[in-house]
C-alpha cells in the first residue's frame, strides 16, 4: 500500500480525533448557548428566564455538572438536593443518559441528590418487575459499575422502606433486581442463543432471602412478566456511543491478532483503532467510523505481557480469560450482525515499548476499577448467609 504525505497528514489527523471530539463538544456547546441568546422570540423576550432555562437544560445535556451550575448561577435552580433531585426527576427537556452520569457520580452532593431523587418514586404496593420498569425509564443507568452499585442500592433501600414484607433484608432485593435485569438481557438481547427458562431463574435465585428461598409463585411471575414485555430503554436524541467516546481513559493504533482458525493457522494482524472507556475496550477499522467493529467487557478477565519468543510481533500483550472459558465480547460479522466472540484470548500489538507499557497500565487499572461482579457476589452471598 503507498503512503503519501497526503496520507500521512490524513493519518495524523485522525489519530487525534478524539481530542477534536471533545474540543468541538465544548465549542458546540458555546456556540448553541450564544445562538440561543442572540435568537431571541418575542415570547423570550419578555420572559428572558425561559431563554436561560432552555440554555441550562442544553448545558446540562452537554455537561451534567456545568448545566447544574448555570442553572444555579443564573437564580433558576436551588443548590438544594431536593430541588436538585426534583428538577431531574420532572425531566423535561432533559438528556436521561446525562441524568443517569450526574446521579452516578461519588461525591457527596450528587449521591445526596440520587437518594432524593430515587425517594420521588412510588412504588408502595408494586410487584418488584413493575417497579423497577418505573426506575430504570427515568434515567438510563451509567456503564461504570460502581455508578450502578450506588443507584440500585438506593432502589432496594426505598422499595423495601415502601413494601417492608416483600423481602426479609434490602441485599435479598438488591440481588433479585439484578437477576431481572440478566434475565431481560438473556430472554431479548438475540445474540443469547441459549434463553434462560422459568425453571433456571428459580434455581439461580435459591437461598437468596436471608437464606431462604423466595416463593416459586413470585420469581414465575416475575420471568413471565419480563418475558412478555422487556424493559423499554429510554432513548436520547444523538449516538450514545460518541458520547461514550469523548473522554476515552486511552485511545490510539494497536494490532490485533485474529482467533486461531480449526486447522490451527493463527489469522493475519489487523490494524485498529482502540478506545478505552467505561471499563469496556473498543476497536474500530477507522477512527472516523460510529460504531466499533467490537467490544470487549473487562469483565473476569486479565492481561499479560508476551514475550518476545512468543510472538511474531514485538511488544505484544493480551487479554486472557479468569475462570471461564471464552471472554464475554462481541463484534460485527462480515454480514454486518453482530455475533459473540469465542476468543479465550485477545493479543495486540503497539507500536513500541512505551505504548505497550501504558496500554496495559490503563487497561489493568480500568479492570482493578471494575468490582462489579464481584460486588454483586459479596452481595448474593451476604443476601444468602454463605459461609
């Protein structure tokens, strides 16, 4: 393939896409509060807090935390968690991918906010399906772990304040909400070939009440009704993935190594473009495509130097199953489906020493940061009184 100084050029411009994606958000954001100001209706006119409102809601979609302060700079909203709390609830206007970052961060205000806002609520006399169908379409749940942690601590917390003799302990519910969540994923994600039956969700969520074992009656209802309706999502205007992508733990070239194929011959190197984020690895085929052509969960997997004599390509290091066999990830076929990977294995390559040390630097860290299922294990089992 030629390279010419056109292509090169071309190259490191897209190399830093990303950092153009962030600075245009900021500039997108400027650029649409001055237009706002300056296209002023007669209606806003007359009413200029309407105008500063519609400014700090698109603000807020842009940066959750930026849009709060201009709304309180600008005498719109109170710094109070409840009034905080109430104006997220209401929601109108509002980016509910952007409600569920701001309610998911670990500082003291916000996390005062989210109970708040999770006690807005009612769920008294609701079965735990319906319940949750409320919650989760009042904001769309973070990726990090911990953010989901926080949220669905706070659910159980008030469903069991609103239905005290549903369950015997707040872990009992924490650990059933979680399992119908799975089982919505596993019944209508079509990538799940083997579909859980009623008879396996009762079996996964024995002993799980205080020791005890939820009435088979409850937990059939519950599938049935997740079967027959799946949660419904609610959706933003814009591609959830740019905004994932705007401020990557890391970004940049790697080669990849293909799976092996059945006669044993190991596949080309392909080179991608890696996003690091959300405790998730994306790869792409070009920096300037919107989809990636796969992801892979750091979910119960490690990573490991290769050495030299070991590779037929230098500074390589991979990603390795723990405990099962084949790595929870997906990509796009040649069809254009997407399908589960069954790799137990993934290896890549940088371009040198010191991006190889700083790829598995960034990508260790966002493992060790990523508790999640080990979190709701040290819950199932507290739920459940092992020893």
């Amino acid at each position: 393939m030629m390279l010419t100084d056109a292509g090169i050029v071309c190259d490191r411009t897209l190399l830093s896409w990303g950092n153009l994606l962030k600075e245009l958000k900021d500039e997108i954001a400027e650029v649409s509060s001055e237009m706002e100001t300056i296209e002023v209706s007669d209606e806003s006119k007359n009413n200029p807090k309407n105008k500063q409102m519609s400014i700090g809601k698109k603000k807020f979609n842009m940066d959750p935390k930026k849009g709060i302060e201009y709304l309180v700079d600008h005498q719109l909203l109170s710094h109070e968690k409840e009034e905080v709390a109430k104006f997220l609830y209401q929601g109108e206007g509002l980016n509910k991918t952007a409600i569920g970052d701001y309610l998911g961060e670990r500082n003291e205000f916000n996390i005062s906010v989210l109970k708040s806002f999770v006690n807005l609520h009612e769920f008294s006399d609701m079965i735990l399906v319906q319940a949750l169908r409320q919650f989760l379409w009042s904001f769309r749940l973070p990726g990090e772990a911990q953010k989901i942690d926080r949220m669905m601590e706070c659910f159980a917390e008030r469903y069991c304040e609103l239905n005290p003799t549903d369950f015997k302990s707040t872990d009992t519910c924490y650990v059933l909400s979680f399992a119908i969540i799975m089982l919505n994923t596993s019944l209508h994600n079509p990538s799940v070939k083997d579909k859980p039956t009623v008879e396996r969700f009762i079996s996964m969520n024995r002993g799980i009440n205080d020791g005890g074992d939820l009435p088979p009656e409850l937990l059939t209802s519950l599938y049935e009704s997740i079967k027959k309706e799946p949660f419904k999502i609610p959706e933003d205007d814009g591609n959830d993935l740019m905004h994932t992508f705007f401020n990557p733990d890391k970004e940049g070239w790697l080669c990849k190594q293909g799976a092996k194929k059945i006669s044993g011959r190991i596949k080309n190197w392909k080179r991608r473009w890696f996003i690091l984020n959300d405790n998730c690895l994306y790869y792409f085929q070009f920096t300037t495509d919107k989809e990636p052509k796969g992801i892979i969960p750091l979910e119960n997997i490690s990573i490991r130097e290769v050495p030299a004599d070991k590779s037929n390509k230098p500074f390589s290091f991979e990603l390795y199953a723990t405990g099962q066999d084949i790595i929870k990830a997906c990509k796009v076929d040649k069809e254009g489906k997407v399908v589960e990977g069954k790799h137990n294995v993934y290896r890549m390559s940088a371009a040198n020493t010191e991006e190889k040390d700083e790829w598995i630097r960034c990508i260790r860290q966002s493992i060790s940061e990523n508790p999640f299922y080990d979190m709701l294990a040290a819950r199932r089992k507290k739920a459940g009184h092992v020893k």
